[in-house]
C-alpha cells in the first residue's frame, strides 16, 4: 500500500513564522475567561495589592515632612502602624490572587488538553499519517506545560505590573512632572528594548517548541524501534540523525534564552542610570527650594517602582511568548479539518418477521440500513467497487479503474506485491478516505451516504499489526463490543483458539498487559487480535495479513475457527500465504492498483498467469 509521507527527518519540522500573536492570545483568553467569578476576585485583589504599594511609598512624604523632621514620634509610630497594615493587606491580596490563579491555571489546562484529546479523535486518518506521533505528543506535554506557567506565573504579574506601572507614572506626574519627564525618556528607550528583543524572542521561542517537538517524535520512534536498530548494526546512523536534531534544538534554545536573558540586564542597566540621572536633578531641585525632602524620597522610591513593573514585564514575556509558541502548535491542531462526514443513513437493530424489518432495541442478530425517510434496508454484507480511482495525492494513483463485487457471504481474497493496493481497498471500505471517482456501495447504498460511525460498526477489521492497550486481556477482547459480557468474551477467544494460551497466564483473563502486550508473542497478540473481531460479531469482515504474524502450525490450529468466524460474512482477506486463499469464492490479483487477474483458485492456476506463477513459486511476493 502506498501511503503519503509523514516523517520528520533532520530540518524537517518546518519552522515557519509564528502566526499573528493577536488571534493565539484572543483564543487563550477566551479559555480563561470561562472563570469570569474567580477573575473578578483576583481583579479586585490585584487592584487593591497595587493601590497598596504605591500608597504606602507615597506616604513616604508625610512621614518624612511631618513627623521625622519636626520630630513627632507618637506622630510617626502612627504613620508606620499605618504603612505596615497598607502593605500587609497588599501582601495578603497578592497571596490570594497568586493562589486563585494556581486554580484557574490548572483548569484552564486541563479543558485544553480535553479539547485537544478530543480533536485528535475527529481527525480524519490522513492525519496521523502525515504528522509523527512523538510531535503530537508534545504538544500534550511541552506545549501544554508551558501554557500552563504562563498562566499560573505570568497572566496575573502582568496584569499586576502593569497596575502598578500605571499607578506609579500617575504618583510620579503628581509629586514632580519636571522629574518624571526624564523619566518618560528613558520609558521610551525601555520599550524599544523591549520591542526589539521580544520580536526576536517570539521567532526564536517558535523554532524552539518546533524542534523539541522533532527530537520527542525521533526519540519515540528510537526507542520503539530499538530492535531493529540492534539487528541491523544501526546504533551508530541513530546516533548521526539524534545528533543533528539535538543540535538544532540546542541552537534554537540557545539563541531563544539568549534573547530571553540580555533583557535583563538592559533593562536593569537602563532603569539604575535612570535613577542615578534622577537623584542628581531632584538633588538640584531640592536644594534650590522647588522640591521638599519627602517628596523626593517618595519620588525616588516610585523611581524603583517605575523600573521593577517593566524588569518584572520584560521577565514575563519570556515566558509568554513560550506559552504563545505553545499555544499556537496546540491551536494548530484545534483548527485542523476533522473528518467529514455527510452519512445520513445509520445503522439500527431489527426484528426480522419474513421479509418485514421492524426496529428495535432488543439485540436480534440482524441489523438494517436506516435512510433519512425511515426506509429500512436489511444489512446483508452486499459490497461494490465501480470504476473506483483513488490516490492519496492527486498527483499519484494508487487504484486505478477498480471494479469488483463481493456478495453476502462470499470470501474474496487479494493477492499482489507490496503497494500494489491491497491494503488500500480495505481503507476505502471504512472509508478512512475518499475515493476521487467512481462509487463504493454497501447492500446498494453509496457508503458517503452512510454515516462513519455506522459504517465501521458493521465491519471487523484485523490488521497486520495489532496493537493491545494497557489493562486485562479481556478488557482488549472486548475493545471489539464494549458491552460483551465475559461468557460473550471467553466464547470469542475459543472462537480464535485464543482461550487455551490465556488460561495459562497467571490471571488467565483478568491478566494485566502493558507496553503493547509485550509480555506476549506476536502470535498471541494477533489471537486476540482476531478474537477482538469475533466478539463484535461483524457481517462483513476484513482480515488485512490477519496470519501473518503466526506459525504454521498455530495457523492450522485456528483455522476451523477462523471458517466458523467467517461463515454467513462477506469477507475480505489479505494475505501473503497464498494457501489461506485457496478457499475463497474469487481471488482477485492486483499489480499496480489495476485487477490484473481474477477468479477461484482452480480458475487461475488453469490460465497459469500470474497467480500460478506466485503459487508455485515461478514468481515471488515483494
């Protein structure tokens, strides 16, 4: 089967340019804004630790003009209670608004990666195909976390700052505007730093998440592929191609904290020069009597303030535009397109009486085709394909012209060289794409007008690679029908001659699987695999290399039940043993995505064509 390309080789995670900073953050917003109470409370919290900063330096004045140098110390024992009840209330606001904002972060990251879970599961397949794993993965961990501390560090320190940066310029306007203008001067020359190597920061931290995205997804791949790495001596090429990705993430940190640590200290240097500049004119101003000694005090001490709201601005947006990065990889794959699916016909149980079908709840074995005027068309596993033409790029076909009809309970086998598109007619059965011409119907009914969900649930399917999930053995059975009850189960894996091996592990059914069932052979897995089919209990059923991973012998051991599974379905094989095929009702060969050959087994080694060739070993399977 031909399949588009999805890897990310070295340079191969694209990093573009971030999107517009804007409509990320709106989309961020839109997310914490969900908590409008709780916000509401840190709002009037930040406000109120703000308003108590800078009222408490602006007292400064008074202590000094009217208490210190008259030398009222009743006076001035007043004014401290006074500050020190201000900036108490103001620390124990900052508390509650930083440990309100812990809740709301963790929230706020959980219904993302709800959100994104759930988009990942309206993806269509070409999705998955197209994107590494361990890349999505990231976007889960990384991105997430990052998003994450910015929330719960920066969100409200912003907001807070940037109250107090107000509240200070408007204090420093009030006490002396001559003093505050060199102060405007060297805001001005603040922002521009601040212009110049946060858009430098934002480009860098992008190509950072991107990379780390590319070196997850190759470590992935890495360590599940550690085998083949081993029998093939490839240790050292792993090594090279790690290398070059590892380098490039470690260029993109380096030139993302780069930028993100040289704010700092221009900052820093800029708001100390600001102040040194401001001491010597509020010095000058007071000595020629324009200026009082508590009002330069409390000036200065806005001084500092003035500088910490934008060292503590530039600190955070570090940490802001890792979190945009983040979000907008994370948002990226929000606005994929999901699966389309414009199906209005479902499938329904039915009571069969004769020919007549009636609709039920009660499980009867028989099931119907349900069209959008209520009209029910029994499911009988009539399957079509009329001058299909398909490719997973438009520039390249993979099924050209393919005609073939399977009826109900008939096994018709396919047989071909690897990407002769075998495999590729399956897909198209469950629809995990769309063919570009042509028509695919089910019992008459064209399958785009069947609903996916309906569609898939009318077929079992066992692939080549089977894959177990983390619990019990019978949990994994049962992932065929989730409601199969444990008789249902144990019936299914006698069914595929699964039973006997399962008895003899060490909970029999109830035994936990982890890494894939890596406590199991491959034969074992694909038993259950098969015994997974047998409980859904399918009408049509499509086995893609469904032996492939087993002996010979256990083979012949499942092959009675195999033919109980597959009695009354129309079904669909694939297989590279040509000996599993020799009973099926049509055998169609395939080389190139066109029919080349069809017809029984004795039909085709009669014409001594290509099939006879693969059958008695003229020609091989590649």
């Amino acid at each position: 089967m031909s399949r588009p390309g999805g890897g990310h080789g070295p340079g191969g995670h694209g990093f573009q340019k971030p999107k517009n900073l804007g409509s990320t953050v709106k989309k961020l917003m839109a997310y914490i804004g969900r908590y409008k109470a709780a916000l509401v409370l840190v709002a009037l919290c930040l406000v109120v630790s703000s308003a108590g900063s800078i009222a408490g330096s602006y007292l400064m004045k008074p202590v000094i003009n009217d208490y210190i140098l008259p030398g009222d110390f009743k006076g001035l024992l007043r004014m401290l209670i006074l500050m020190g009840a201000i900036y108490g209330l103001s620390a124990l606001c900052s508390f509650a608004y930083a440990r309100i904002m812990v809740h709301i972060s963790q929230k706020t990251v959980a219904q993302l990666r709800q959100d994104l879970f759930d988009k990942l599961q309206s993806l269509p397949l070409k999705y998955f195909d197209t994107h590494q794993s361990g890349d999505l993965m990231s976007r889960f961990t990384n991105d997430i976390d990052t998003v994450s501390e910015m929330i719960n560090n920066s969100f409200a320190s912003l907001i807070s700052s940037s109250l107090t940066f107000i509240g200070v310029i408007a204090m420093m306007f009030y006490l002396n505007w001559i003093l505050t203008l060199i102060s405007v001067v060297f805001l001005f020359l603040m922002l521009m730093v601040v212009k110049t190597i946060g858009g430098k920061s934002r480009v860098s931290y992008k190509r950072q998440q991107g990379a780390l995205g590319a070196v997850n997804g190759y470590v992935e791949e890495m360590i599940e592929g550690q085998k083949v790495i081993k029998v093939f001596n490839h240790e050292k090429k792993a090594r090279e191609s790690f290398d070059v990705l590892n380098t490039e993430y470690r260029d993109a940190a380096t030139m993302a904290n780069t930028y993100a640590f040289s704010m700092m200290p221009a900052m820093g240097n800029l708001s100390k020069i600001d102040y040194a500049v401001t001491c010597c004119v509020g010095g000058l101003l007071a000595i020629g009597g324009m200026f009082d000694i508590g009002g330069l005090a409390a000036y200065l001490t806005y001084v500092k303030q003035f500088s910490q709201p934008i060292t503590q601005i530039s600190q955070q947006v570090n940490t802001i535009l890792a979190a945009v990065a983040g979000a907008e990889r994370i948002f990226d794959v929000m606005e994929a397109q999901p699966e389309s699916d414009e199906g209005k016909t479902v499938l329904v149980r039915v009571r069969k009486e004769g020919e007549t079908l009636t609709e039920t709840d009660v499980r009867t074995g028989h099931w119907a085709w349900k069209k959008p005027d209520g009209r029910l068309t029994e499911l009988r596993g009539d399957v079509r394909f009329d001058h299909v033409v398909f490719g997973y790029n438009e520039d390249k076909v993979v099924l050209n012209d393919i005609s073939l009809f399977a009826k109900p309970g008939q096994k018709i086998a396919f047989v071909g060289s690897t990407g002769a598109g075998k495999t590729t007619i399956t897909n198209l059965i469950n629809r995990f794409y769309d063919i570009q011409s042509g028509t695919i119907t089910y019992d008459g009914i064209n399958v785009q007008e069947i609903a996916k969900e309906s569609l898939r649930r009318s077929l079992g399917v066992v692939l080549q690679d089977t894959h177990l999930f983390t619990g019990t053995v019978a949990d994994n059975i049962r992932y065929g029908r989730l409601n199969a009850t444990d008789e249902e189960v144990e019936a299914a894996a006698k069914l595929a001659n699964a039973d006997a091996f399962i008895r003899h592990l060490p909970n029999g059914y109830q035994t936990q699987l982890k890494g894939d069932g890596g406590n199991l052979s491959q034969g074992e897995r694909q038993l259950l695999a098969i015994a997974r089919a047998a409980v859904s209990d399918p009408p049509v059923l499509i086995l893609d290399e469904a032996t492939s991973s087993i002996d010979t012998r256990t083979e012949k051991l499942i092959e009675k039940g195999m033919d109980s599974l597959m009695e009354d379905r129309t079904v669909f094989v694939i297989a590279h043993r040509l000996s599993t095929v020799r009973n099926a009702k049509a055998i169609l060969v395939l080389e190139n995505g066109s029919i080349i050959e069809r017809g029984d087994h004795l039909q085709l080694i009669e014409e001594k064509g290509r099939y006879y060739q693969l059958y008695t070993g003229q020609a091989e399977l590649n």
